[in-house]
C-alpha cells in the first residue's frame, strides 16, 4: 500500500482502485477504514479511486483525528499525487473533511462530490422530527415496529441496550441479509475513541466554512438517499444551497449508502458529477 509522510509527521497510507481521472475518496465513520466502500458500486470502472487510510495516532486524542487536521493531510496528498486540483468524494462524517479541505484550499478542488454528507462542518441542525418524518416512511416494513420503537428511546435519551442496532434497517433502503452483513462488518471496524477525536474542540468553524463555499465556484454535487433518516432532504438541499451552484441528486429507493442499495444509479448520478 502506498505510504508518504505530512508535514505534520504524520504516516498517510491509502490505495488505489479502477481506471480513470484519480477521486480522493473520504470515508465516513468517521475515520472508518475504506473497505467498506468497496468499489462504490462500480465507479472504479469510471474513476480512479484513491482510498485514505485512517492516520496512525500516538493515542486517540492527540489531535491526529480532528477534522481540520485530517483535511491538511487531504492537502499533503495532492503534492503527494503531484495532481494541480482534487476531485473529492466525501461520504457521511468524511463530507466534514472535505468541507473543511475546500474551504482551507479552495484553488486546489476540481470537483466535489458529496454522498450522504453530514453537515456538521457548516452548522446545519437536523431535527429529531425531521428524522421521525423519514423513518415513518417505512411504516410498512416487518421490522418498523421495533425500530421505530428504538429511535424513540434515542432521541428521548433514555436508549436501552441494543437499541442503535435496533436501527440499522433505517439507513438502508432495502434492509435484507445482505444489508445485515453489510452493516455489520461496517460496524466492527468502527473506532468510538478516533471518531469522538474527530469532533474534538477546534474541529469545526461553521462561519468561516460557509464563508469560503458561497464563493466556490467549483462543480459540486450532493447525493442524498431519500430513505435515508439521518439525513432528511431538507437538510441536503439546505447543504447543497451553501453553494453558487451545486447539484442534487436524490436516489428514491437509498438510504444512507446508496451505492449498497442502488449501485447503478449511484453510478450514474457519480459520473455526472463528474463530468460537470
């Protein structure tokens, strides 16, 4: 796996997938290992995907993780690739990088491409009846009952024992075996004690991102699930909104990964982004 060292002394180790034009793939978790981005559906067969490994840390909370450090370390790899521009793709927590890296060097992003994105680098609240709005959407489903149940709890703060599990079917559009597995794995290589760093203390300064973005005349793309409860529409086009001019993309039938559940049109909506 290829290797450099930042400025920061930090060790940077990422891979490389496909054929095409290089996208910096960040993942989410935050600070999950890439594997479980897979191929992103197919667009390796479109892109090159070049896959960041979470850094390695002295200890959690040595500020390796925060998210304004991780997008310095975004900057280091463009030298590293010898490429003029980024084209990213942020997913979930990993958007907050990408946010905060377009917002620190804005004349060095091509394209933007943002899936599922979180958005607390720019300061959008998301409402717990917002989400309820989304999640009784799937009122029909065997599993609701339960679910629903558990995010209740949840947002009242009083969660039980598996209740967070209890919740998986609601970021996936088709909740089967196969999205079980998928999650499952996802989640076991989840660090609680690098991603609680990831917010740490200076982590976010929502004015001053969403200053820069309101003039970055770049071609972004926001990918959204509308299955995806975390996530509500309103939130995506209020995002999307920050920008001079950037795209939405709404899969019907996703949820928070939506090139798991609708990988062709995920696709689809990818390469256009693309080719903005």
């Amino acid at each position: 796996m290829p290797s450099f060292t930042t400025p920061r002394n930090t060790r940077f180790r990422y891979a490389r997938t496909g054929a095409g034009g290089p996208l910096v793939c960040v993942p989410g978790g935050p600070l999950l290992p890439p594997a479980y981005l897979g191929t992103l559906g197919g667009l390796d067969r479109y892109a090159e995907l070049v896959l960041p490994e979470p850094p390695e840390a002295e200890t959690p909370d040595d500020g390796t993780y925060r998210c304004d450090r991780l997008a310095a370390d975004l900057e280091a790899l463009r030298r590293h690739l010898g490429l003029e521009r980024l084209d990213l793709l942020g997913h979930s927590a990993g958007a907050n990088t990408v946010l905060r890296y377009a917002e620190r060097y804005p004349g060095s992003v091509g394209r933007l491409l943002l899936v599922a994105p979180s958005t607390r680098a720019v300061g959008i609240a998301i409402t717990d009846e917002a989400r309820s709005a989304v999640a009784r959407s799937r009122a029909g489903e065997p599993w609701y009952p339960a679910a629903a149940a558990a995010l209740a709890r949840i947002q009242a703060g009083t969660a039980a024992d598996g209740d967070w599990a209890a919740i998986a079917p609601f970021s996936f559009g088709r909740w089967d075996g196969n999205a079980a597995a998928y999650n499952e794995a996802m989640e076991a290589s989840i660090d609680p004690a690098a991603a609680a760093a990831f917010g740490a203390a200076g982590a976010f300064d929502p004015p001053a991102t969403r200053a820069v973005l309101a003039a970055l005349d770049v071609p972004v793309t926001v990918i959204a699930g509308a299955a995806d409860v975390g996530l509500p529409l309103g939130a995506m086009e209020e995002l999307a909104g920050l920008f001079p001019s950037a795209g939405l993309a709404v899969l019907e039938n996703a949820g928070h990964f939506p090139w798991v559940d609708e990988p062709a049109a995920f696709v689809a909506a990818a390469r256009r982004a693309l080719a903005r």
